[in-house]
C-alpha cells in the first residue's frame, strides 16, 4: 500500500518542552489507524502539525508526498475533526453542511442527509443553541460525509452517549468498506474502538512506545494470577509490564503470547491466566514513566 503520510523526526518544542519528541512514523492508504495515549501526550499536537495547523519545531512531515503548509492540494484531500470544533457562531446546522460542499471535494450529500436523520440532527437550530452532543454529531457528520482520503477524528465524539456513539462506529466501519479511506481515531474509549482499528499508533509523553498491527498486538499480553510464590516462578525470566500483589497472591501482567507449554505449566501450578486487552495493554505500557521506550512485539 501506499504512504500517505510520513513522519520523520517530528519534534514540537514549548518553553524548553518537548511536547512531540522525534517521532517518526507511516500511514498507509486504505487502514484504519488508532493514535493512543493519554490526555497530553502529544496526539492533537501531531495531527495539528499533519493539517499544517501548526509547524514543527523540527522533523519532517509529508501527506500525499508533499508537505502540507499551504497547500491546497493536500489540504482538501484531508478532514481533521476535533473535539473543540469552531464554527461561524450565526451559522445553523444546515449552513455548515452546505459550506461542506465548496470545502470538501469528495462530499456525499446523501449520505451527509441520511446521517442527519441517523443522528438526529435539527438542521435549523443555530450552532450556539446546540447541545455538547449535538456539536458532536455535526463532527462526526462532517467527517464520515467528507469522504476525504485523509480523515482524522480527535475525540469529536465524547459528547455523544453510549448508542450515538455505537451508531458513529457502524456507520464508519459500513461506509469504510465501501469507500475505503485512511481514517484516524485518537481517543481514550479504547475498548469502544478496539475491533475496528487495523493499525495502533501508541504516543505518551510525547514519545512513540507503540507502532504497530492490530493484528499484531492482540494476544501478546496476558496476566498470571495465583499464589505469589508460584506466579513468579512462572514468570520468571519473563518481561512484566505490571504487578499487582494481594495478600498472598500476586496478579503478574506480562508481555508475551501463550504457547500450548507455557499454559500446561500455568495449569500445573493452578494459575489462572486471563487475556488483556488492548485498553489494558496501553494503560499498563504508559504508567511505565521510568522506562518509556518503543515495544517490540515478536
């Protein structure tokens, strides 16, 4: 597949701060993509850079194979939908959708009507008049409709309850296969997004600890529960990503897939061995402040 965009490098520094910090990574054409993190870890701060929203301190951006400041070329084939979404305050539902059309080359304005209905939207109600979850639908709206080759959403959906935003994931995962795009999600609802993200992008402190397939990542991390004697015996020589001791059990998350051996022993030592998932996984990976450096999954 093709890189659509490429990072090199990428560095954005505040009063001596590095809020981004030599990140390099590549987003292929066609995939869903997860950029994960904490509240502050420097996610929004990439996408502004890949929308030429703000310039790096240092590094190397590229979307479409040119560098997107000022140029209208990349910048139309590209939706970038945030959580803090700013519209023209006098403008109505309806006012922002038609803008659309001039602003978004690939628009689907049927599809755009058919969401309204989905969402619920009332088209004639001013923007201020909007409800947080209202605004929320527009966004995701916006972006499911732009059918840009290139759309990212920021966390546009938090003000959406539990249904709206299970219907925001149906809806994206049924036009995707119709029209395939690269897609971005940067949330912290990991396990909502899980099933539907085909690659993950793991930024914490401004630093790149995770980039890897989904496909890849699932299944390599299991935590071993039992007496705590036993379950270090298990997991001896064995690279734990966190522990959690209880009385005289220990619960022993580590980094790893489980061969058919591996869980005879487990058994043998009346240890029980759950699955983490990919919330957990991340969780676990950027408590670890002492030691942040990329993972390698094998």
């Amino acid at each position: 597949m093709k890189n659509i965009v490429e990072v090199k490098g990428l560095t954005k520094t505040y009063g001596g701060v590095n809020a981004v910090d030599d990140v390099s990574f590549t987003m292929e054409s066609g995939k869903i993509y997860g950029l994960l993190g904490r509240n502050g870890a420097g996610k929004t701060t990439i996408m502004h850079m890949l929308t030429a929203q703000m310039f790096p301190t240092s590094g190397k951006v590229h979307v479409f194979g040119e560098t997107p400041y000022e140029n209208n070329r990349v910048l139309s084939q590209v939706c970038f939908i945030k959580e803090s979404q700013k519209y023209p305050d006098h403008f109505r539902v309806s006012d922002v959708l038609e803008l659309c059309h001039v602003i978004f080359p690939n628009w689907d304005q049927q599809f755009a009507d058919q969401l309204v209905n989905d969402f619920r939207l009332p088209l004639k109600r001013g923007i201020k008049k909007l409800s947080r979850g209202m605004l929320s639908s527009l966004g995701v709206i916006i972006g499911l409709a732009s059918r840009a080759p290139l759309t990212m959403f920021d966390e546009p959906y938090l003000g959406l309850d539990a249904v709206a935003r299970e219907l925001f994931y149906d809806r994206l995962i049924e036009d995707y296969a119709e029209h395939p795009r690269t897609i971005v999600l940067s949330t912290h609802l990991i396990d909502e997004v899980s099933r539907i993200l085909e690659h993950i992008i793991v930024i914490d402190s401004g630093k790149l600890i995770l980039n890897k397939d989904a496909d890849t990542i699932r299944g390599q991390a299991y935590s071993a529960i039992g007496q705590a004697e036993k379950v270090e015996s298990f997991i001896s020589g064995q690279e734990t990503i966190d522990r959690k001791p209880f009385g005289g059990l220990l619960s022993a998350t580590v980094l790893g897939s489980l061969d058919p051996e591996r869980r005879k022993q487990a058994e043998l030592l009346g240890l029980e061995l759950t699955p983490v998932s990919l919330q957990q996984l991340i969780v676990h990976l950027t408590k670890q402040k002492s030691d942040l450096r990329a993972v390698d999954f094998r």
